[in-house]
C-alpha cells in the first residue's frame, strides 16, 4: 500500500537519451518539403519479372532474303574453278590419246564415257539454274503482290492472282481455292481485297500444311535429343532435320530448289536468326519450361530436348516467311508460341507483361 502511494504522489521528470548533456536543448528543426514523386522501374530492367516469358519472347520476326552483292571471294572461286575445268579437260585429253595408243575401242570407250559425263554435268547444271530461278521467281512475285496492295488499280492485284494459280496449278491443296478464284474473274474487286481473297483460298491450305510440317519436324526433334547419348548426335541430327524442312518448305510453296538453292536458302535462314539474336531461346525460357510442366517430372533431358524442338520450329517459320510467295496479311502469320503446348504440354501460354500490370 505504501508503494502504490508513494507512486501516485510522484511527479513526472525528464530523462536523458542518447547520452546528451544534461539541460542542452534541442534545436528546432526546420520545416522541409520531401519529394513524393514515384519513379516507375521499366518491366526489362525488373528484376522480379526477369523470368517471366512474353509474347514478345514468342514473336519471330519475319525473314527476308539476304541482298545479293559483289564479293571477291565469288571472283576468285570462279576463276578457280575456271582453272580446274581446264585442268580436267587437259587430263582427259591425254586420257584418250594414250588410250587411242593402246587400242582403238579403248579410245572410244572413253570418248563415249566423256560425252556421257558432260550431258549429265549439263543437266546437273539446269536443274540447279531452274532451282535459282524459282527461288527468284517467289521472291518476285512476292515484291509484286507488296506493290498491288499499294496501288489503287485492280489489274496489278489480279496479274498477282493469275501467277500464283499458275504456279500452285500442280499442288492438289489449292484445287478449290483455284476454282472459286476462276469464278470471280468478271466481278469488280478492289486490289488489297482481291489478294487477300487469293491469300485465303490459295495459301491458307498450304500454310496449314506448312504448320504440320514444322510440328512434325519439331517433335522429332525434341524426342531424338531427349534420348541421344550424345551432344554430337543432337547437333546433326537437328541441322539435318533442319535442311529436310527448308527444302520440304520450299517445295510446298512452289519454289522447289536445286542443291544450290537450298544452300543459298538455308544460309539466308541461318543469317536471320543470327543478326535478329533468335536462333536460340532465351533462359528465361529454358528456366519456364524445365521448371513447370511434364519436363521437371520427368527430366531435365527431356527439357533440352523441347529447347531444341522450339529452335527448329524458329527455323521452320523463317523458312516459311522466305519461301511463302505473298507476305502475311489476310491468314495469321505463325508463332512459337502456337507450338509451344503440343512441345511442352502443361505449359500455359504467356501473357505481355503489359497487360499483367494493368490487370495487377
């Protein structure tokens, strides 16, 4: 009881803190604005949605050929080759006289075999030249019909039409499409509508083959490099399913090339995905679908196998948009990410980041 009074009856004192001096005042402190602005951080350089994928990760964007210049080194293989041919010619010359010196049916046997070398050479010659030449006409018809949809004339769009049923005449996919364009030929159509009508009737059946194609390319893809013992066995093994689809490509379209043409075909496929950074996935990619999905319950191998298969369907839609004889407008020009769920089933298709944060 005498505590609690004791407590009651005592006055209320200051205390020091912070070991100041006792009876030293502190000084008033003077009134201050403070900046309440509030800097937005930029979603690339976020380091919380660094991993995430987004469409942008999907999008490829399109493929056009590689211009053609001078170079030297074009020069000197030329000549080299120049020179070769010569040096050939000399050796079978001497071939056959010294046989003629032997005996005579020696000697024409070897002038028959040499006729029969030189006709095959020059029919190995035109198919290569008429595989160039397709190549070039695709690409042609393809800066034609960008030009028709510029104009305001019917006639450019429908000469497009006209030379691209004629060069899709022997593909059985574009029967009907064919038929019903034959059936407008009297009616009045402006230009950009009369290509997209072509677009859809001719090419959309093909670019659902061309779709199939790559899928099937990619699947066999990510199977042989989940199962292949060997970093070398998944590399040739994609660089020849690789070169089967630009070629498999090329010949749907109509443009179907030489060897010579597909080595100038692949190559302008490979310089695009070089100089736009996509010839492979991005971590974040990598990290999304080893982490989720069927890939982390069965193997991290399988998940290299899928990265592998997605890079292959990059190659197959380049491919596309080079040996395609119209630009995209009218049919939905593909992405990786349409062949991303047959890949990696159990992977949800990403959304822009844009549109996390709004709706966040």
């Amino acid at each position: 009881m005498t505590d609690e009074r004791s407590n009651k009856g005592r006055r209320p004192a200051a205390f020091t803190i912070e070991n100041e001096p006792a009876g030293a005042s502190a000084a008033p402190r003077t009134p201050a604005s403070f900046d309440t602005r509030i800097e937005m951080t930029a979603d690339a350089d976020d380091p919380f949605l660094a991993t995430t994928v987004t469409e942008d990760d999907l999008l490829l964007e399109e493929a056009r050929p590689r211009a053609r210049r001078f170079s030297f080194a074009k020069l000197a293989f030329g000549a080299l080759g120049v020179l070769i041919s010569l040096a050939v010619g000399l050796w079978v010359d001497a071939l056959i006289r010294d046989l003629f010196t032997r005996s005579d049916w020696l000697g024409w046997v070897a002038i028959a075999a040499a006729c029969l070398t030189v006709v095959g050479l020059i029919a190995i010659i035109a198919r290569e030249i008429a595989g160039l030449f397709r190549l070039n006409a695709v690409q042609s018809l393809k800066q034609e019909a960008q030009d028709a949809r510029l104009g305001t004339s019917a006639k450019p769009a429908r000469g497009v039409m006209n030379h691209l049923v004629n060069l899709l005449a022997t593909k059985a996919e574009t029967a009907v499409g064919r038929r019903r364009l034959a059936e407008t030929e009297g009616e009045i159509i402006d230009g950009p509508h009369l290509l997209d009508l072509t677009e859809q009737e001719l090419l959309a059946p093909l670019d659902r083959q061309a779709r199939r194609l790559i899928l099937n390319a990619s699947k066999r893809v990510s199977v042989v490099t989940a199962v292949s013992p060997r970093a070398l066995v998944d590399l040739g093994y994609v660089i020849f399913e690789s070169v089967r689809l630009v070629r498999a490509m090329a010949d749907l379209y109509g443009g179907r090339p030489g060897s010579l043409g597909l080595l100038r075909l692949f190559r302008d496929v490979i310089a695009h995905l070089a100089v736009t950074g996509s010839i492979a996935v991005g971590d974040s990619l990598v990290q999304q679908v080893v982490g989720h999905g069927v890939a982390s319950k069965l193997s991290a191998r399988l998940g290299e196998g899928v990265i592998n298969g997605l890079m292959t369907a990059r190659i197959g839609i380049a491919a596309m948009d080079l040996c395609r004889p119209m630009p995209f407008h009218a049919v939905k020009r593909p992405g990786v990410g349409d062949f991303l769920s047959d890949l990696a089933p159990g992977f949800s298709r990403p959304v822009r980041s844009s549109q996390a944060t709004e709706n966040g």
